[in-house]
C-alpha cells in the first residue's frame, strides 16, 4: 500500500510539472481509469530518470501521432510549459507522417492548427536552445552567416 501511495504522489506531481493540473478531464470520464494513468503513466514511466520532460513529450506525441489518438491535442496543449515549441511539434509530426502515413501526419497537423488557434500566440514558448545561446553570449544575438564562417575557417591558417 505504501508504494501505491508513492506512485500516486509521484503521478500527482507529474501532472503539475506538465501543467495537466490533474487531469479532471480524464477523471471525469473514468475514475479508475484515472487512476491507472495516474499511478503507472505519470507516477512510474514518466517519473523516470533518463530522459527530460520535453524529450519525453516528443516521443509521447511520436507515438500518439502513430496511432492518430485524440490524447496528442491534450500533449499538444501543455506542451510549450515545459520547453516544446509549435515547430518542434510539427518538426515530429513531418518526421513521422511518412512511417506512420501521412493521413495520420495530417490528422496531427490539424490538431496542432486547432490547439495553436485556440491558446493563441501569447503562449509559446522561446526556441529550443534560445535560452542556453543567450546564457553564452550575454543575451547577445549570436553571430550567423558567411562573414561569421569565414573567420573561422581563416582562423587556422
């Protein structure tokens, strides 16, 4: 019983780390349903060690995008909370139309277009790896282009 506890918290704090609150919407619809998700789902496979939470969400959205779940807009809604942009998921949803077929890549696409329609834009979240960039060069606008290239491959000479 005490692990079962341990699961559930771990679940419990899963759901506020991705912003799901805890999922009412799915509790609403089946409480021991509900429950297993919550244990097993959230509190053991996505409290693991390993993998960060964004990776874990792209995955996830590989995954659901394969068998063309209605679960991905709820992924897709809470999404930019933990650092996945609106072009990381469609970056997943292009590379995996064409294993999975693209009737369903198109399916995700359009849950992706409601999901974006309906937040709006003041929720995005910055680009992956904006963030580190700034942290390196001081908020700096990193350097690009050709004239940036070429002094490095001068640079040896």
């Amino acid at each position: 019983m005490k692990e079962d506890s341990a699961r559930r918290a771990r679940g419990l704090a899963m759901y506020k780390k991705l912003g799901w609150g805890t999922n009412e919407g799915l509790k609403s619809v089946d409480e021991e349903v509900w429950g297993l998700t919550t244990d097993f789902i959230l509190g053991d496979v996505w409290s693991r060690p390993g993998l960060s939470l964004r990776e874990k969400n792209l995955v996830t959205l590989a995954a659901l995008i394969s068998i063309s779940s209605e679960g991905m807009a709820h992924l897709m809604r809470h999404a930019n909370d933990i650092g996945v942009t609106d072009e990381d998921m469609k970056g997943v949803i292009i590379q995996t139309m064409y294993y999975v077929g693209q009737p369903r890549g198109f399916f995700a696409l359009r849950r992706l277009n409601e999901v974006i329609a309906a937040r709006g834009d003041e929720h995005q979240a910055p680009a992956a790896g904006e963030h580190d960039k700034k942290k390196k060069d001081g908020g700096k606008k990193a350097k690009t282009g050709k004239r940036a290239g070429a002094k490095k491959a001068g640079a040896g000479k």
